[in-house]
C-alpha cells in the first residue's frame, strides 16, 4: 500500500551525508485525476535533500523507500508497520550511493533491489 505522497519527507539511512530527504516525484506509477502521486516500500522516487551536509543540500537524486509508517499488508496476511519512513540514495544505474545502511530494511524493498539487500544489516 503507497503511504508516502508527494511532499513527504523521509529519513535517508545511508552514509552518503543526506539526513532528510523530501519526495517531488514518483516514478512508474499510473494516476487518478486531481490525486497526489505516492509511493510505497521498494518503489523508487525522486528526491530533494533538505538537510544533511552541505555539498548534499539542495541536490536532486533517486532512492528507493525501504520503510514506511503506514501499515501495509504482505501476501502471507501479515501486516507490517515501521516506526518511521526512510529512503536510500541511489544512482540512475540502480548502485547505491552510500556504502552502509543504518536500521533494518523491508523485504520487499530487499527483494526487488539486490544492491540495497546486500548493504542491509537486517532483513524484515
């Protein structure tokens, strides 16, 4: 279930020097008339820095959300909730840009990027 519209902002939880990014675009997602574009876990965006280190600020990029706060049901039934909403600095390739990510990752954001599973210290 997309839970972060456009204009949301999320925690970037790698070491590229970005801590707040905020969305200004989803990509691949077909819209209804006059609804705001969101986004869910392991889909990727675009992104403004807001803050972070200096060189980072203000700067336009791709990430891909591996946690969100709205709760989202998976195939099994289960229903997942984080405590917070996070995003990962990506390249347009599909390489992450930082080379650690701090806190846990969701499954499906893992599944669908091999890059982001392989940086990931846990899995959920």
């Amino acid at each position: 279930m997309r839970g972060l519209p456009v204009g949301a902002r999320l925690n970037c939880i790698d070491n590229t020097g970005a801590k707040v990014v905020q969305i200004i675009m989803t990509l691949k997602t077909k819209g209804v008339h006059r609804r705001t574009p969101s986004a869910g876990v392991g889909d990727m965006v675009i992104v403004s820095v807001k803050k972070g280190a200096t060189d980072m600020k203000r700067q336009i990029l791709k990430a891909v959300i591996v946690r969100q706060r709205r709760p989202f049901r998976r195939p099994d039934g289960l229903m997942v909730q984080f405590e917070d909403n996070a995003a990962v600095l990506m390249t347009d390739t599909g390489e992450t840009k930082g080379t650690m990510i701090k806190g846990p990752v969701s499954i499906e954001a893992a599944e669908r990027w091999p890059k982001i599973a392989a940086l990931a210290a846990t899995i959920l």
